[in-house]
C-alpha cells in the first residue's frame, strides 16, 4: 500500500461524519472504526454512531482522478 493511501485512510479513520442512524433515527456523527474493505475507488468503513453507539458499515467513494 502506497503511503498516500494510507495517510489517507488514517485522515478517515480520524474523521466523523454525520451520517443517519438506524436506532436515533436522525442524522448523527458517527466514528471511524476500522476499515471492512478496500476497492478500486471506494472504501468501506465500519462505523459507530457517537450518540448510541450503533455500528454501521459506510461506502467512501473516492473521488475520481
Ligand atoms: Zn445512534
């Protein structure tokens, strides 16, 4: 893995985002957990809302070049 990509993932993995949860059943921050999977131009992540602690997976797409 090339070190953009991993300062990249690293920025994500630090970020929130505000994304909707199923149990608060309104949008809310949620953390970066872990990353579940890598594709071409996209990365899924698994997710944990900040509120309730519900866990999500959430497709990044990456922009493209
Ligand atoms: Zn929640």
């Amino acid at each position: 893995m090339k070190d953009e990509e991993m300062e990249f993932l690293q920025e994500q993995l630090e970020a929130t985002e505000l994304l909707p949860c199923a149990s608060c059943q309104q949008e809310t921050l949620h953390a970066h957990v872990e990353v579940l999977e890598r594709y071409a131009h996209a990365t899924e992540f698994l997710m944990e809302c900040t509120a309730c602690g519900t866990r999500r997976s959430w497709m990044l797409l990456e922009t493209a070049e």
